[in-house]
C-alpha cells in the first residue's frame, strides 16, 4: 500500500483536519529528500490565497525565481496564469510580485489543477530527477485525457521518454522543453525547445512564443519532433555551452598568468571583442564579471571565487551521448573533464609543488598583438565548438529518428539562450543553404573564416604550450579541426595493431574485403 493510502487508511475521521496536514507533511519531505535541499522552509496552511471562480489558461509549479518569472512574463504577454509550489512561501512571494496581475497562487495542488481551464497545461520548472516523478505522481489521479504536462526543466532525455510513453498510456500528452537563459531570460524571454505530441503542442503554441525571446521578430521557439527531442536538443545546448565556457576561461588564464593583465584590461578586451564578431551572451557576462568588485571593498569579486567549478550532469550527458554514438565532441568533453580537475584542489595544490613546468608566462615581444591573436583563437575554437554539437545532433537526428531541423535550432538559438551568439545567424543562413550539411566547419562562408583563423590559433597554443598554461579546450578544438580536415590519419596504424594482438582484420584501400595478416610469420 502507498504510503498516501496508509495514511487515509488510518486516519479515516476527519479528513481535512488529519489527513490533508499528514499527506502534505509526507509529500514535502519527499519533495525535500529528492531536491537535498533544507534551506527551503515549510509553510502549508496558508489561506491567503482563495480559490477563484475563473479558470486560468495555464498553470505552472516550481516557483523558483526562474518559475515566478516565467509567469510573470506570461500575465505581461495578457494570459491568465496559475502557480503552485510546495513550499508556501515562494507561493506568497509569486503573489507579492504579481500584485497588478490577473495571477493566481494555489495553496495546494488540488485547487491548483481546477483552477485550470481544460485541456489543462501545466508546466513544471523543478530540478530533473526523480522529482519530477513526484509532482507527476501528485498530479495524475486530478488529470483528465487530453491534459498536457510540459516539463521545462533541464531532464534527461531517456527519462522524457518513458514519462511520456507511461503517461500517453494514461491519455496524458508530455512535452519535453529545454528552457534556456536562466532567471533573467525567463523574465524578458527565454529560448524554448520543445518536443513531443505536435497537436499538444499546438496548444501551448501561442503562449509559449509570445513569452519567448524574439530575435528580428521570430521567436526563439520552434517545435522540434516527436519524442524527447527537445531535452535531447537542450542537453547538448548545455554541453555546447560547456565547452564555450571552459574556452572564455582559458583565455581569462592566458590573459591573467599569461600577460599579466589587470581585471579591467580584461574586462575591456572582453568588452570590445563583444561590440564585433564575437557577439554573445557568454563573453558579455564575463566582461561584466571583471569589473565587478565586492561591496565596499577595492578586491574584484572573481578574485575571492574557489578555483573549483561544479556541474549538474547536462555536460556529462553530452560527453557520454557523444560516446554512445561514436561522435567526437572533444571541447566538450575536455569541458567536462577540466571542471572535474578543478574540484581536485587539494590535490592541485600539493601536485604545484612537486611537478614541474614553465613559468605561465606567455613569451612575447607584442602583446597587443598576441591579444588580437587570442581573439582570433577563441572566435576559432567558438565555432569548433558549436560544430561538434551541431554534428552531434545531425548523427542524434539519424540514430533516433528525431527528424531534427538544424536550421531550426539555430534560429531558435539566437537569442533568449546562454549560448546565443552572432554566429547562430551564420549556422542558420549555412543550413538553410544545405539542410544535410554534414559539419558547420565545411559550410562555404564558415570554412572561409576557419581557414583565416587557424594560424593565428596556432600561434597563440604554441606560445601557451610554451608557458606550461593548462589550455585543454584551446588544444581539443585545434585537434578536433585538425583531425577532421586530414585526408589521412594514422589510424591504419591501429587497424594494423588490432590485427596483430587479436586479429581484429582491417580493410584495404586498394581492395574491398575484410583482411588479416599473419604479423610474426
Ligand atoms: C540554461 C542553462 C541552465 C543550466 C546551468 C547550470 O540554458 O539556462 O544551461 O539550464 O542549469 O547552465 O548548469 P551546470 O550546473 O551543469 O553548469
């Protein structure tokens, strides 16, 4: 028997007074288990929130900062929405903010779901994992057929599937929507990536797109597939911006241990190389982290942050898809691996002291001009990057018959996301000129700029190599280049070695067939 059943079972006198306390009790603690999270205050029999007549175009639970502003952007666009969370007080907090909207704020999931007009649409923006479970758990015995559940968190794409498989067998319609762009996106609109049922979706459709981001008035959501393609699409969305993220960072370290820059030098390069081609999200926030200094104190606040970064999982999911898949994504990976490194501090610390290297002191006679060939290198490896994911998600598209249009995603990419960058306009016009473009780098207008940027890359590597800097996702993406621009490789010498210890056979390039060698006769 659940435990939601013993609990009536026992207590089968006064319902509202006994069981209803007791349940939200055991369903919070379990809300509370799956986030680890007990900073979070209980705070249930909250009346001030009335269960109105009027029924509400779309209803969303997780009233985080993100969650509370996604609603707030809807009531802006002139929709009549609902909000629910556990945790009472974020609920109050939703209403204080929403004090000149047409909003409604649940004190409990039941008059949550028949505040909402049917088909009901509900959208959940709570941390991936089993938690989504749980709100689904709690939501389907008040669910009717044809109601629609939108999971707009940052779940794994395989979970999106079984959910939405066990939940169509209930008649219930699930989309998987990676939201990207954070608090602030939410707010002023977000870039959406859903997938799922296409009539479901047709339903969100209007709402969704006036509250997305708008790049040249299109909006940053498009409909992506059937299937968890949407959450398969943001996964490597953060898996792109993994990698883009190291890259920003190495070039900081160059930068700083290399060239001796002060925080506002490199906040003005950032700055600067922000107004031209490399126009992003990304380097316009990490320009703005090296001017900002602590309240009431001369010291930068990047100075005092742990050199030790900590991720969520949608990287790692990336790197491993990408093996499950026989895709390289090597940014990407290495992107992962380095924030594992950096949580070796201890280790890092005792190491610096035993081994050896270079100084990290770039040896140049012009900086100025290194500096300009940094730009070079970073703007190189940023399209690297995004071609590895975008290539990803072209075999992705094959494997899993997602049907996936790569224009598409790179329109939608534009704006609203972490990862929007003046460039997605260049993917975007290179898959519309050829829809089954195998690589971004091989694109006309895209392998023109690689061509140029690939010597100053060198250049600066080879200094940096020089200096004993660790500049991991710099290297990958050269490699990565490399590697793939290389009529020949030396993996015939692999092939050869395979066959030599376990007579693994190789192919020929003279002859069709399959071959093996007797090595040692
Ligand atoms: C976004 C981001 C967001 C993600 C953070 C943190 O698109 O808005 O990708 O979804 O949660 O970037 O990810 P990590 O904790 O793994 O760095």
């Amino acid at each position: 028997m659940r435990t939601k059943e013993k609990i009536l079972f026992y207590f089968n006198g006064n319902f509202n007074d006994i069981c209803i306390p007791l349940l939200e009790l055991y369903l919070s603690f379990q809300y509370l288990d799956a986030i680890g999270n007990s900073e979070q205050t209980l705070n249930f029999h909250n009346n001030t929130f009335n269960m109105p007549k009027k029924k509400y175009e779309l209803g969303l639970i997780g009233l985080g900062v993100m969650g509370r502003n996604l609603l707030l952007n809807m009531a802006d666009s002139g929709f009549a929405v609902a909000g629910y969370d556990k945790n009472q007080d974020q609920v109050k907090t939703l209403m204080e903010e929403a004090k000149a909207y047409d909003m409604y704020g649940a004190k409990n999931v039941k008059d949550f779901v028949r505040s909402l007009e049917s088909p009901r649409k509900i959208l959940l923006l709570v941390p991936a994992g089993k938690i989504v479970d749980y709100v689904i758990q709690d939501l389907l015995p008040l669910l009717d057929k044809d109601d629609i559940i939108i999971d707009g968190g940052n779940s794994f794409f395989r979970d999106t599937e079984k959910r939405q498989k066990s939940l169509a067998e209930k008649g219930i319609h699930f989309i998987g929507m990676g939201v990207s762009g954070g608090a602030e996106g939410a707010r002023r609109g977000p870039s959406m990536m859903p997938g799922g049922n296409k009539k479901a979706y047709n339903k969100i459709k209007k709402i969704m797109e006036a509250v997305s981001a708008k790049v040249n008035g299109e909006p940053c959501i498009t409909y992506l597939g059937q299937g968890a393609v949407g959450h398969y699409v943001k996964m490597v969305h953060n898996g792109i911006e993994y990698g883009l993220m190291q890259l920003l960072g190495e070039t900081y370290d160059i930068m700083k241990r290399g060239c001796n820059l002060s925080n506002p030098k490199i906040a003005g390069h950032f700055t600067e190389w922000n107004e031209n081609e490399l126009d992003s999200f990304l380097v316009e926030i990490t320009s703005k982290i090296f001017k900002k200094k602590r309240k009431g104190s001369k010291k930068y606040v990047i100075d005092i942050i742990m050199d030790a970064s900590k991720s969520k999982g949608t990287g790692k999911w990336t790197s491993q898809n990408g093996m499950d898949l026989g895709m390289p994504i090597p940014t990407i990976d290495i992107a992962v691996g380095t924030r594992y490194i950096s949580r070796l501090k201890d280790e890092r610390v005792a190491a610096s002291k035993i081994l050896k290297g270079a100084s990290y002191k770039i040896k140049t006679n012009d900086k100025a001009a290194f500096i300009e060939k940094l730009r070079n290198a970073l703007y190189f490896s940023f399209i690297v990057t995004y071609a590895q994911g975008m290539a990803l998600m072209r075999e992705a598209s094959e494997e899993y018959k997602f049907k996936l249009d790569l224009e598409g995603v790179s329109r939608i990419w534009r704006g609203g996301c972490i990862v929007r960058a003046a460039l997605l306009e260049d993917f975007r016009k290179a898959y519309d000129r050829n829809p089954k473009l195998v690589n971004l780098m091989v694109d006309k207008d895209i392998a023109k700029k690689l061509n140029k940027l690939q010597k100053d890359t060198r250049e600066v590597l080879a200094l940096c190599i020089q200096s004993g800097l660790p500049v991991a996702a710099f290297l990958n993406s050269l490699a990565y280049y490399d590697g793939y621009r290389s009529e020949r490789l030396s993996a015939n010498l692999i092939q050869a070695q395979r066959d030599f210890f376990g007579s693994h056979t190789y192919e020929r390039l003279d002859k069709k067939g399959i071959f093996h060698t007797e090595w040692e006769k």
